[in-house]
C-alpha cells in the first residue's frame, strides 16, 4: 500500500513487496533470483543485505544511471521469480505513490511481457486529477499492449441489501437498503 502522509520513503510499496518476498524465501534462492542486482535492490531493501550478507556496495553512478540499475534489478529479480511460481503483487492507493515508485511500475509494464508476473495497482479516481502524477503514469501506460484500466463503480441497491444480509445475517428493510446505497454510493470500503 502507498502511505498517504509525508514522510514514506521512495519506492516504499515496492519496498514492502520485495521485503515480504525476502522474508519468505531461503538466501539460495534468493541469490539465484536477484541474481547480479542483489546489491542494488539492497539499497532500498535492508532486509536483502541482512539475508544475503557479503553483498557490495554497488558501483558509484549518476543518479539516472543508479535509477535505470535499481529499475532493471528489481524487474528482472521478479521476473525471475516468476518462473518457478506466478507472481501477483497488488500497489494499493496508487493515488498516494511517490513519483518514484511510479516509474518503477511504468518501468515494469513495459519489461514483463512473457513473464509469470502480474501487477495489479488500485486507485481512487476522484483523488486523480488532471496533473497529478499517477495520471502522468496512467496516460503513458495505457498504450502499453499489456495495461488494462477496469472501473469499479459502487454496488447497485440490490447488492447493497445482499451485501448487508450477509454481513449481519439479517434480511434489511428496504428503507434501510435505500439510506445505506444513499450515504455510501455503494463504495463496499463504507459499507462494511
């Protein structure tokens, strides 16, 4: 997930999916998939360095050349770690990503063609406007061959009332259904 206040660091979701991977996977595989860009993917993610120690710095670069290694690291260490098993990672409130991190995941777009990795971002429209940079991101994705933008509008009266019954085990009164549906517009995050 992105965090909404000030003070995440750059690439905090990426962050937060490449250090669940590396807790979970043995420090033989874990070389074998990062591969040459262990100690660049180290840089953002301490807990790689902690399960790979030995690791170098990596080499003294410009900031775009350092950027370009860190981006081409971590795609092709996931890349890698799909091919034993499909991978799904989930970027939640894209709305809230650093510039940064929005790179990484057009950088990636256009780098896993034939792979097993599927990357699923979430966003709240209303909190995108024209400028913003995740409509920056998107307005360059979406001539990407592999991007698709689905739109998820709120539950309709009925599913209110099947949403509601299922979570309270009761049959809701239509009064209540219609003042629910009114004052959530059907989002299920408000609802529940």
């Amino acid at each position: 997930w992105c965090y909404e206040g000030e003070g995440a660091p750059p690439y905090w979701p990426w962050a937060q999916v490449i250090r669940s991977y590396v807790q979970q996977v043995d420090a033989p595989r874990l070389w074998s998939e990062m591969g040459p860009g262990a100690a660049d993917i180290a840089e953002i993610i301490p807990a790689a360095r902690q399960k790979l120690p030995g690791l170098e710095a990596p080499p003294t670069l410009t900031p775009e050349q350092a950027r370009f290694r860190l981006f081409d690291s971590i795609t092709s260490f996931l890349n890698t770690a799909s091919d034993s098993r499909p991978l799904v990672l989930v970027l939640d409130d894209l709305h809230w990503a650093d510039r940064s991190s929005l790179l990484l995941l057009e950088f990636m777009v256009r780098q896993i063609a034939g792979s097993r990795l599927f990357l699923l971002g979430t966003y709240r429209d209303v909190e995108v406007p024209r400028g913003h940079p995740l409509s920056q991101t998107l307005g360059s994705l979406v001539r990407e061959p592999l991007f698709r933008s689905l739109h998820l509008a709120g539950l309709n009266r009925e599913e209110v009332g099947s949403f509601v019954e299922a979570a309270s085990g009761v049959t809701p009164d239509p009064g209540l259904v219609e003042a629910v549906h009114s004052r959530t517009e059907g989002n299920p995050l408000f609802l529940g």
